[in-house]
C-alpha cells in the first residue's frame, strides 16, 4: 500500500522535495472550469465546449464525464446548443459564427487574453502594424490574430524580427501571447527595439501575472535542486515553458502529467515539483506522494508570494443560475472545493 506523506518521517528522509508556491490553477483558469461546471448544473447536459477549457487531460475528463462535449469547430455544435468559448479565446469569426447558428455562447476567454485583443484592436485602428509575438498554431494565438489579420504580423523568435520589413517604421506596436518565456519575450522585445526604436509597447505587460509568478518560483527552486518536476499537459504552453526556464538555469527538468511518470532514477539530490497554471491540485499532490514514496523526501513549500487574484463569471451566467435557484458562491470556495486527494504534510519555507 502506499505511503501518505504524513507517513514519511525526518528521520527517513534526509533529502528535501520543495513544493513551489504559487503552482497550479491560475484565475483565468479556475473562472473557466466555474463556467462550465455552472453551465452544466444551469443549462444540464450537454453542453459544448470548443477546444478544450484549459490545456489538461485531467479537467478535460471530468468534465466530460459530467457531460461536457469538446469539439474542435462550432460546426460540430447543433443549433441552438449551449457553447462555451475556451480560456484560451476566439477570434470575432467564431463569435459571428455561433451568432449566426443561434448558439447561445458563453465566453470562458481569460480576462488578461481579452486585454490582448483589446490592445490589438487599438493599435489596428490607429494604424499600426502589431507585431504579435507567440507561437504560431497555438490556439490563444489564433484568437488574436483574428482580431485584425490584416494588421498582425506573427514573430516566433530574433530571427523572425529581423526578417520583418513593415511599412512604416514609426506606427510599429507588439502584443504578445500570455503564456510565453519572460526572459524569451524580453530577448525579442529588446531586438524589436533595435529594428523598430519607435515601437510602441502596452501599458502593461502581456505575460499572465500567473505565468510570471511560477517562471520566477522556478528560478529560484532551480537554485536549491538539482532535479525540477513540472506537472503538465505536453500540450500547455506554461507548462513547458517552466520545463525550459528550469534547464536554462542548470536544473535537470521533467513534464510530467500524472503520479506514474515519474522515474526513480530521476531523484537524485533534492528535488522541486511545480505545475502548470492548467494542473488541479490533486494530481500535483499525487505526484509529490510519490516522488517521496521513490526518493524518500522530506516535504518543504518554497512560497515565492500569495496569489489573490479571482475574475467575475459572466453576469449573463450569473443571472440564469439565479433564475434556476443555483447558489455560485465565491470563487475561492469553488476552487478550494476541487482540490481532492487528502492532506499534504509539508515544513513551510
């Protein structure tokens, strides 16, 4: 039987697994699986979700066990069906789309990727040319793009920017996709600097607060561990941007989705786990239990800063679960209601 982690005493464990804090869920996240699981209780089953709410395998099932339906165009929606827009946004084509069909859309995009359309949209009609820089294929990079394809031109690395060649060089403005590499978005940005010295810039930055926050939590683990564990989908673009900040700063580094990928010859000295901003708490937890059970660890959270940031759901949700006599209570009870899986025993940092 497997040991909890009560169970692993400091006695038996000499090596330290530091758990990063913040990890996991991110605002933008939790609101959007609030709003389909309110969707499901409001509307009943099924309700369509294009593309998957958040990049995670974990969420993905459960809520389609409880009657959720991913679909990868709104095509595959039948009229008049609930369709709930993913937390990684769409362009207004699929809005006018679900508009046209009679769908009755619920939009999950992720306030801080609303913030990037509006910024798009802006410079689109202050006639600039946007460099966006992102990942092309990316879904939350699609949405953006749709916004003003006429004006957007899409740069993935230095080498793209200097093959730009936009026609006026004083109306230039970049945006970027919200989940990339801080120090790899800073890299472009100084390089479009150099081409474009009179490039505009946001008034705030476009990385997510919550991407920010776990690359900086990373940084500092890979200063104390040899070894980093990111738990995550290989589809998360968070995620696997941690993966590469931890072996940027010497750490050896691991996706890993669930508890049973983890490899014993992989614990070698002292160990960090963090997760992507799409990975339930329960399944981090899990791979903690077992990364002790394997090595032997003691527990230990690192705590980078505390995260208070929650978004409002949808008044138009809001409204139709009152009319159904369906209580919404605070998103923090909604999102401490998740987490499964019993307690974590861990000495705080």
């Amino acid at each position: 039987m497997a040991r909890s982690l009560q169970s692993v005493r400091m006695s038996d464990a000499p090596r330290t697994l530091y758990l990063a804090a913040p990890r996991g869920f991110c605002a933008g996240v939790d609101r959007a699986i609030d709003i389909v699981d309110i969707a499901l209780q409001v509307y009943g089953a099924p309700v369509y979700v294009r593309h998957e709410i958040v990049h995670n395998r974990h969420v993905v099932d459960d809520l389609r066990a409880r009657g959720a339906v991913f679909v990868d165009e709104l095509r595959d929606v039948p009229e008049g069906a609930v369709v709930i827009f993913s937390a990684h946004g769409v362009s207004p084509a699929v809005r006018a789309e679900a508009k046209a069909r009679g769908l009755k859309a619920l939009d999950a995009t992720c306030p801080l990727v609303t913030k990037v359309h509006l910024e798009a949209l802006r410079y689109a009609k202050q006639g600039y040319s946007i460099v966006l820089i992102g990942h092309r294929g990316h879904v939350e990079v699609e949405g953006t793009l749709g916004e003003a394809p006429n004006a957007i031109v899409l740069v993935e690395s230095v080498a793209d920017v200097e093959a730009l060649d936009l026609p006026d060089p004083a109306r230039v403005a970049y945006i970027s996709q919200t989940t990339l590499s801080v120090d790899d978005v800073r890299t472009i940005v100084e390089a479009l600097k150099r081409r474009y010295p009179a490039v505009h810039e946001p008034a705030k930055a476009d990385i997510c607060y919550a991407t920010q926050n776990r690359q900086d939590a990373v940084k500092e683990l890979a200063r104390r561990c040899s070894v980093i564990l990111v738990v995550g989908a290989p589809t998360s673009s968070n995620a696997n941007r941690l993966v590469e900040v931890a072996r940027a700063r010497g750490a050896q580094a691991y996706l890993i989705e669930a508890a049973e990928d983890i490899e014993a010859a992989w614990l070698t000295g002292d160990v960090g786990i963090t997760a992507g901003a799409s990975t339930p708490e329960d399944v981090v937890r899990a791979c903690v239990r077992r990364a002790c059970e394997l090595g032997g660890y003691r527990v230990e959270e690192f705590r980078l800063l505390e995260e208070r940031v929650m978004f409002p759901l949808p008044n138009e949700l809001l409204g139709a679960a009152q009319i159904g006599g369906i209580a919404v209570g605070p998103g923090n009870e909604r999102a401490a209601a998740r987490v499964t899986g019993g307690e974590i025993r861990i000495r705080h940092h």
